[in-house]
C-alpha cells in the first residue's frame, strides 16, 4: 500500500468531457413518530431537503472534487428541474454550455426520503424519451468542437434516452481517432452499443444480464462475453461491497476485495469508480493502480449515505491511515500529506535528534499537540539520518500524527504542507514559535 502514495501524488488536474443522462438528486430528510392512520406506512415529518446533480452529474461532482476540469454533456428538460440542475452545476465551475434543452421531455427527477439515516422510499418522476434529432445534431456539432480540449471522455448511462447509438458510435469512434480513451459506465443488456469504447464498467448484475449469461455463471466466462460484445480493452466489474474484478485482455482477472469501515449505502458507487478510473487515465497510472486507487475511494463512498462526492484529501486521508503504520513519511508522500491536511489545524515541531530522548523532550512535545479533533502534530526531524530508536520513541506517541525526514528543508516542507504553527525545540530544550519560516532555511 506505500506504493499506492506514490501512485495518489502522480494524479494530475485534467480536462474530462462527461457526457451522459443529467438528473435532480433531492434528499428529503425528517423524522418517524408514528404510523399512519390511513394506511400502515410511516409519517414522516419533513425537517429539511437539499438537491444535488444526480446521474452523470454525480460523476461529474466526483470529479471535481478530485481535482479535474469537466465539460458537461447533456439534456434537460424546458423545465424548473432542468434549471435548477444547470444553475448547481454552473455553481460548482463545470462548463454547462453543452448541456441543451429538448423541447417535451422531463428532467429526471429522483426523491429520496430519509429518516434517522434510512431511506424509506425513493420517488422518480422520469419519462424515458428519445433524443431528437434537432438535439442530436446539436450535440454532436458540439462535440466535435471540443473534443480537442479534453484528455479523458466518460460516458454515463442510465438509460434516460439520451445516449441514442448513433451518438455514442460518434462519440467512441472520434475519441479513438484522436488518440482519447473512452470510459463507459453501461445500462441495458446490449453491451454492442459501447462497440470500441477503451473501459467498459458495469456492475455484477449488469454485467451478468448483458452476457445472457445465468446468473450463477463464473465470473471469467461473463468477462469473456463482454470482450465478445464491445471489442473493449478492458472490462472492469464493480461488486459493491465485495470490490472490483479487472479483466484485461491476455492477463488472468484481478480481484480486489474492498476496504470499508462500515457500509451504509452503495448508491453512487459506481459513480464514483466511474470518476476515478477517469482521473486514472488522465494521469497516466496503470491498471492495477487504477483498481487499488478506486477501490479505495468506492470504500469511503459506500459509507455514507446517499450519492456522495469523495474528495482527494478524503482519499489522502483513507490512504495515509492504511498504508502507513509508523507515521514516519519523506519527501515523496508530502502530496497525499498537503491533500489529507486540507482543512485541518497542523502544528510542525522542529527537532534536532542530537538532543536525545529525555523526559524534557516527552514534557514539550506534549505541550504543542493537538487539542482539538481537527488538529494534528508533525514532527520534522532536522538530521538527514535520525537514530532508529530515537523514531521508535516519537512513533510510540499518540501526541504524534507524523513524523517527517529526508525532506529538503523545513522552510521547504512548510511551503507545501502550510501548517498553522511552527515550532523549533532549541538546543536548550526551549520552544520557539516561528513566524517566517524562510528564515529557517540556513538551518536544514
């Protein structure tokens, strides 16, 4: 899992076009008290309701919190939904002006009804409906006049009527002409549709109805089926909480069980995964550290309730807490530690290791840790080579979060990491507050 560090600080801001079926989340949370009267089903008394892009435009949030840049593709209805949609994508700085209004349709509406953490019930008000051709057009024609501008397209199927087979044979077929992958989240049993496409994505039960396939059948043989159908480089099979499956033309599959506190709700997922794999290409990572870095962030989406958006600094943070046991970090992890750090009151302590292990320096050290559950202690250790029992004792600590070496300066280190305090322990154990770090400069 070191490696995986590794491979996080290698992610890179990207353009990616999302082109897909847009929707309206609305999450109506309240209070059960009692059953009603007219029919055995709860009451529930509503306490507040909140609306979030739904569909491709969950993925489309995924990826802004991770870091990307995103051209919207898409369609909504002449309708308040349909505004409403493109004024919270707008808000979120995603380019919306390829999202087109078609005249007699909808914007797909989902309802969700919460109460003390549980859905109860989720109401759609959709119309499944053709593009036109007026629109199609439309799209098309924009497409094409941006297609040069984006590193990564995703493409997000729910099976609204939007991605008609004539668009996605334009969209696939352009994308590969011009050297672009093309990464596919499926709906519906014709997988032929995504002919050509880089990445196909489905879930389990996705996968195993488009391979006409019993739904006991092995695994490998519905992979096989897929390959068959969508002349694809990869098949990748998200299982919820039991992980992702990787088949990879010519290599045996890949399985990786998923790490998760705790599952509370997988809707969205595979939006999420969707949104990773996508910054995974862009980036230039490898398969197995595409799968290894999605796993990771579908663990931390499936643990909260609803369609979520995982963050890089709650990936940072997910990633820092499993790979690394001894809190000791250098210079090549301080990327995932700046992502994890966001948001949070870090105090540096500066030690010099010469000094030696003394009750003085237990005594100071818990003088400066942290008091409040979104403060954190680094200890930087100003000696290129520190003693292996002397770094036994600071990882013993609970008062420490992280202990940092090998880095090229403290006024280096606290350029990247931007703490809030920084504190040296002096050759006479006192502690001195620094309020210009540059200065330290001369001093390692």
């Amino acid at each position: 899992m070191v490696k995986l560090l590794s491979s996080f600080s290698r992610l890179r801001p990207s353009k990616i076009l999302v082109i897909g079926d847009f929707m309206l989340d609305t999450y109506t949370t309240g209070k059960v008290r009692r059953i009603s009267p007219e029919a055995p089903v709860p009451i529930l008394h509503v306490q507040s309701s909140h609306d979030l892009p739904g569909g491709a435009g969950n993925v489309v949030l995924n990826l802004k919190a991770l870091g990307a840049s995103v051209i919207a593709v898409g369609r909504v209805g002449e309708d308040k939904e349909g505004l409403r949609l493109k004024d919270l994508l707008g808000k979120e700085g995603v380019d919306i002006s390829g999202i087109f209004t078609q005249e007699g349709i909808s914007t797909p509406l989902k309802n969700r009804l919460i109460a003390d953490a549980q859905q109860l019930i989720r109401v759609d008000q959709e119309c499944i409906s053709s593009l036109s051709s007026g629109v199609e057009s439309q799209v098309i024609e924009y497409i094409t006049s941006v297609i040069s501008q984006v590193e990564v397209i995703a493409i997000s199927d729910y099976a609204k009527g939007f991605l008609s087979k004539t668009l996605l044979r334009y969209v696939i077929d352009l994308a590969k002409e011009k050297g672009i992958p093309t990464i596919v989240d499926p709906k519906g049993n014709d997988f032929t549709k995504y002919w050509g496409a880089t990445l196909i994505k489905p879930n389990l039960q996705e996968a195993v109805a488009a391979s006409k396939l019993s739904s006991d059948a092995d695994l490998d043989a519905v992979g096989s089926s897929l390959f068959e159908q969508t002349g694809s480089e990869i098949i990748m099979v998200t299982r919820s909480e039991k992980g992702i499956s990787l088949f990879e033309k010519g290599h045996t599959r890949l399985d990786l069980p998923v790490k998760t506190r705790e599952v509370k709700d997988v809707t969205g997922a595979g939006d999420t995964v969707l949104a990773m794999t996508t910054m995974i290409f862009a980036s230039g990572l490898s398969l197995k550290e595409g799968l290894e870095l999605s796993n990771v962030a579908a663990g931390i989406a499936i643990e909260r309730l609803g369609c979520v958006r995982v963050s890089l600094s709650e990936l940072a943070e997910r990633l820092l807490e499993t790979s690394i046991s001894n809190k000791i970090f250098d210079e090549s992890h301080l990327f995932t530690l700046e992502r994890a750090l966001l948001n949070k009151k870090l105090t540096i302590l500066g030690i010099n290791t010469e000094e030696g292990i003394s009750s003085a320096l237990f005594s100071q050290i818990q003088k400066v840790s942290k008091k409040g559950a979104d403060e954190r202690l680094m200890i930087y250790l100003i000696d290129s080579d520190p003693d292996e029992d002397f770094l036994s004792f600071l990882s013993s600590l609970h008062e420490v979060d992280f202990i940092v070496i090998q880095s090229d300066s403290l006024a280096s280190l606290t350029e990247k990491i931007h703490p809030e305090k920084v504190v040296i322990l002096g050759k006479g154990g006192e502690l001195e507050e620094v309020s210009h770090p540059q200065a330290l400069l001369t001093s390692g």
